[in-house]
C-alpha cells in the first residue's frame, strides 16, 4: 500500500541521496556563471606575473638615497605593458611610472605622484620613503603550479575574473541537466492568446523558466498539453529521450484528469516520493526513469514557486555540484502571533523587515499576488502556535 505522505524532512533526504551530477564538460570560463568547477584548479603562472608598480608616481632606488628631501632627474618613463630592459636608474635619476607597470631594475619603491614636487625635468621628495613601498610583488598572491580553486567550487562573477587573470579562458564543470517543462491543463491559456472565460493564463511555464535562469539553466523546453493521457504519454516518451530532468505543472491530484501519477505508474517511473505533508504542493512527486528525473509540482501556481524553490532548484543544485543545495536561511523575529490549526506544516510566504519578519496576506495556493512582496518562506509545523517576537528561519527566495 502506498503511504499517504511523507514528511518535508524525508523529502528533502531523498533529494540529497538522488541529487548527484550527471556529468562533466569542458566550459568557456566567460559562459560559466552559475556552474560549479569539477575539478581542483593550479595556477599556470605567478600572480602577480611580474614585479610591478601600485601607483603613478616615480620609481626610485631607496638605497641611493642618503637623506631626504631629496632632488631626483626623471630620466624616462615605465608604462604599463611595456618591457624596458634598457631601462635603469643610476643614483639620482628617477623614471616615471604608472600603475601596474613593470618595475625596471635597481628600483626598490615607488613614490606615488601626490608626494613629490615637480620642477622641470626634476622632481623633489620631501619625506622619506621606506624600501619597498607601493611594491606588487611577483607571486605575492599566487605561486605558478599552486592549488587555487578546489573542485566544488562555484563559479561567481569574481571566480570567474580570477581565472581570466591566470589565462585560464576554459573549465571543467560539472553539466547543467537539460530540462523539460510540460504544463498541463485544457483550462489554461499561453501568454499573448485571447483571454476567455474560464480559461486562466500561464504562470507556471513562466515562473519555473525564470527560476531555472537564475539557476543558470537555460536549456529549457516547454510543452502544453490538454488534459490527455495519450498526449500526455506521447510528450513525456519523447522529452525523456532528450531532457535530463522533466518538471510537469499540473494534473498530480486526486481528479479524473490529473492523469500524471497514472502516467508514472504505466510508464514505469520509479517513484522516489509522492506526497509530502505540507501545505502548499502535498501531491508533488519526484521519480526516476531511465536515469532521468522526473518531477510532478501542482498545477496551483503558487505551489509551484515553493516547490521550486524548496525541492526542484536543491535537486537541479545537487545535479549541478553543488555542496550546499538547500535555500539559505536567516533568522527573524515574527511580528505577529501565527497559529497553524492544519495537520500539515505550512510554508508561508513573508517580508523581512529589519530583524523581524511579515508573513504576508494571499497565502493561499492559487494566489500570487504575496510575490510581489516575498523575500523568503518560513515554516510554521503543524499544529503549532508561534507568539509575536519568536525566533523563526526564513528561506530566502532571492535577493533584491
Ligand atoms: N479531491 C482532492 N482534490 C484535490 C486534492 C486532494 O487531495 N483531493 N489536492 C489539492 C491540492 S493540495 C492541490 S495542490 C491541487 C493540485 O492539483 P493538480 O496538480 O492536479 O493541478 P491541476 O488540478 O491541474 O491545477 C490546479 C490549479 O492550478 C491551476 N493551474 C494549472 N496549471 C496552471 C498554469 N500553468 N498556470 C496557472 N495556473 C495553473 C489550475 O487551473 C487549477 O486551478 O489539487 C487539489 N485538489
Ligand atoms: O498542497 Mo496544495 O498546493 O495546498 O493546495
């Protein structure tokens, strides 16, 4: 007999155990925002490559100089990029310089251009300068052939500038799975067609193909189906061949249509789950087939959002590499007495404000209109009564 629910903890046990990569590729590091480096990362050059200057102002040679205030010749000049192997300074030359230019020899500081007296082809320094000032030294900050970035590692934008400044221009990933949206329902319009009464528009096809983009995913197909097991069937037998993960929106419940779990059953889908106890998205399902994935949300489009964000973004986070695949969460205080007189726990959708948080009006499954405000869920258990000023933790959506 199949049991009727299984708690949000077991859920999200079975999304760790089955959440594993699907594979590696080879990655342009400018196309890598999001993806997670598979292997451990050794630097193939020094960083900085060469000694080099962290002002404007003029490369001198410390020990040189017997006292201060001290009247230098500027004898030429070192831009950034330019190699001067002619260039030397002898006692009582300088050479002007520029930031991240290379430091020629016999100079051991330099003086940034604020702190001298310019006087024709002389400058003076008033104030003594210490040996090795304003200095970028080479390999200060990286040894060629040293360990860098581990394997695990998640590529942001400023991962993704380190490894240009190694010359590294591609990287092994692990791959973003190819994903298929089916979104069910007789009853619902596309975007951009002829309202009619007794229809409702598409957000789920909506919601999940911006939600897989901050993931990263853009790989996304997206089919509608009326409410028709044959198509259904037809949809689902040709996106298995080509998509690493199947998200359907809609027709999991108990009507005479909602012919997904029917669907699993015939086409012999390896249940992982169905049902959990929580309210919203209890009839969600997760399943396996072929080594794809398939997952059923709700068709209530509400449901669909936290179940994306609590269930499907941590799977496809897991499939990615990822080693923290769970929403991040914060601690706040709520600011209002809550009760949940309902046996299943509730995901209720809230604004933080400062240290506490809202839990916003529109909670019911059907309703968005709370988006518009929501920075993150919190979970009140069933049964339960939380008091004004009580210590909660918010999963956090997104930020803004
Ligand atoms: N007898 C029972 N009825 C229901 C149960 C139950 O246990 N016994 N569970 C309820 C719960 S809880 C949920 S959640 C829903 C889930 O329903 P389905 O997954 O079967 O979804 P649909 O019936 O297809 O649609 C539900 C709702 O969402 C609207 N919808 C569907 N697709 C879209 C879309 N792409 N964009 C916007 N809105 C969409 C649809 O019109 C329905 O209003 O079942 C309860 N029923
Ligand atoms: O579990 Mo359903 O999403 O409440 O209404």
């Amino acid at each position: 007999m199949e049991r009727n629910y299984i708690s949000i903890e077991e859920a999200r046990k079975l999304i760790s155990e089955h959440a594993k990569p699907i594979g590696k590729v080879v990655q342009d590091v400018v196309q890598s925002l999001g993806c997670v480096i598979s292997e451990d990362i050794f630097s193939p050059i020094d960083l900085p490559s060469f000694t080099n200057s962290a002002m404007d102002g003029y490369a001198i040679n410390t020990e040189s100089i017997r006292f201060f205030p001290v009247r230098l010749k500027v004898v030429g000049e070192v831009k950034a990029g330019e190699t001067f192997k002619r260039k030397k300074i002898k006692e009582g030359e300088t050479l002007k310089i520029f930031t991240g230019a290379m430091i020629p020899e016999g100079v051991d500081a330099v003086v940034e251009k604020e702190l001298v007296k310019a006087e024709g082809e002389y400058i003076i320094i008033e104030k003594e300068i210490k040996k090795w000032r304003n200095l970028r030294f080479k390999g200060e900050e990286v040894k060629e052939g040293q360990k860098v970035i581990e394997k695990g590692t998640v590529i942001t934008p400023g991962v993704a500038g380190f490894l240009s400044a190694m010359g590294i221009k591609k990287v092994k990933v692990f791959k973003k799975p190819k994903v298929s949206l089916i979104i069910t329902g007789t009853e619902v319009l596309k975007l951009g067609q002829k309202f009619k009464h007794g229809k409702v528009y598409d957000a789920n096809s909506v919601s999940l193909r911006l939600a897989l983009r901050e993931l990263g995913i853009e790989s996304v197909k997206v089919k509608f189906v009326r409410d028709d097991l044959k198509m259904l069937r037809s949809i689902f037998k040709n996106e298995l061949k080509s998509s690493d993960v199947l998200i359907f929106s809609g027709a999991v419940s108990a009507g005479d249509y909602d012919y997904v779990r029917e669907l699993m059953v015939e086409e012999k889908v390896e249940k992982i789950f169905y049902k959990v106890k929580q309210k919203p998205g209890k009839p969600i399902f997760l399943g396996k087939k072929d080594g794809k994935f398939i997952f059923g949300l709700p068709g209530n489009p509400a449901a669909v959002i936290i179940c994306f964000y609590e269930y499907v973004s941590p799977f496809i986070k897991g499939v990615m590499g990822y080693k923290n695949i769970f929403p991040k969460e914060v601690e706040k205080e709520l600011l209002e007495d809550r009760e949940n007189k309902d046996d299943r726990p509730h995901f209720l959708r809230v604004k933080i404000l400062g240290d506490g948080v809202k839990v916003l009006e529109a909670q019911g499954s059907h309703m968005l209109s709370s988006f518009v405000e929501c920075d993150g869920i919190i979970l009140l258990p069933e049964l339960s009564k939380k008091v004004k000023g009580e210590k909660v933790k918010v999963h956090l959506l997104w930020e803004r």
